[in-house]
C-alpha cells in the first residue's frame, strides 16, 4: 500500500508524480501537517492520510516548498533526531510498530521538489 501523488499542472517531469509506500509517506505528511498547518487545511492534513483524491492547489504546493526550504536547517535536525529516536526504539524493542516508520532528507526534498513543479497535486 501506498500513496501515490499525481501533479494536477506538472511544469516538469519532477512534478508529474510522487509515490511512498505507508511507511515513509506517514512521517513526511507527519512533517508537512506539522510545519504546513497555516497553509493547509484540516480536510487536506486529514485526506492526506488516505487515498482519497484529496487535492492541494497550485498555490498551496508552492507555499509548502517555500516552507521546507525556509526551514530546512531545522527539518533537516529534527530528520536527524527522528531516525535516532526510531533506532533507538527499535534497538530496545524490534517488534515497536513506530520502529517502522522511516525518514530521510533525500525524501523530504524529493517531495519539496514535487510541490515546487506540480501545479498543485491530488492524493490517491
């Protein structure tokens, strides 16, 4: 299972499509809700949990962009924090459900450049 995101007026191939399994795609919408919640609303922080179609307008994909490259030093520490935290979680307990859900910087800004040139996108 996973979330596969279609840009709705890509201006490059780089915003065409973006696609994670349920495992990285939960702490990226996790990262984005948290540091986007001014710019998205609840129903598409929510939708973005679901394969639902939900849709993010062109303006709001550009200001989600904008947002982590403002705050990259800061996402790119709390990346660092979360896989130490998740490492760590899994070292005491392999079974810990959290354990599973990865991050990486080469995802976030993979998925900030999506935003940048899809043209707004739909969740599905």
């Amino acid at each position: 299972m996973g979330m596969d995101l279609y840009g709705l007026d890509p201006q490059t191939e780089k915003g065409d499509y973006f696609r994670n399994n349920v495992w990285w795609w939960r702490p990226l919408w996790s990262l984005i809700c948290d540091e986007c919640d001014d710019i998205l609303t609840e129903k598409q922080m929510d939708g973005g949990n679901y394969n639902d179609g939900v849709e993010v307008s062109a303006e709001q994909a550009i200001q989600i962009f904008k947002r982590l490259v403002d705050k990259a030093p800061e996402i790119e520490e709390g990346i660092a924090e979360y896989e130490k935290d998740r490492k760590e979680a899994v070292k005491k307990d392999p079974k810990d459900f959290d354990g599973m859900y990865p991050m990486a910087s080469e995802n976030v800004w993979e998925f900030a450049e999506f935003c940048k040139e899809s043209g707004g996108f739909s969740i599905c």
